[in-house]
C-alpha cells in the first residue's frame, strides 16, 4: 500500500499546475495539500482495519484522538459516526 500511495502522489505533484517560474499554483497546492491530507488519513484507517493493536483508532476515542492531531477533520470524523 506505501508504495501505491507513493505512486498516487508523484503522479498528482508532476501533472499539477505551476506557473512560469516552476512553482504551484495557488490551486494546485491547496488539491496537493488536501490530497495528502486524505491518503494519509487513508493510510492510518487502513492499518486500523488490518492489525488488531490498531482497531483503537477505529472507536470514538481514537476518531475523536486523530482529529485532536489534525489526522481527521471533525467533519470527516462525523461521516465515520454516520456509518456505525
């Protein structure tokens, strides 16, 4: 899975947009920001789901800890409580 997400990123930071002087664009670096944000999110919920010594983090307590961190943003927590 790293190695997929390691892929998923190059691909998304060389295609996005820059302007003249190689930098990204305002756009681009809040999609590339968000981006990150979700795959690392992703990341963590799927270690959560496989390794038992991580299912803490799939509770409240750890959905409500990851938001504490800046891992989940409340809203996003709100659609896991949605789901259970």
């Amino acid at each position: 899975i790293q190695g997929s997400m390691s892929d998923i990123q190059m691909v998304m930071s060389a295609r996005a947009s820059r302007k003249w002087d190689g930098a990204y664009t305002s756009d681009a670096e809040r999609f590339l920001s968000d981006m990150s944000h979700k795959l690392r999110a992703y990341h963590i919920l799927f270690w959560a789901s496989q390794a038992r010594r991580y299912r803490i983090l799939l509770t409240d307590r750890g959905l409500s800890r990851m938001v504490a961190k800046g891992v989940l943003t409340n809203k996003e927590k709100e659609a896991f409580d949605l789901q259970r």
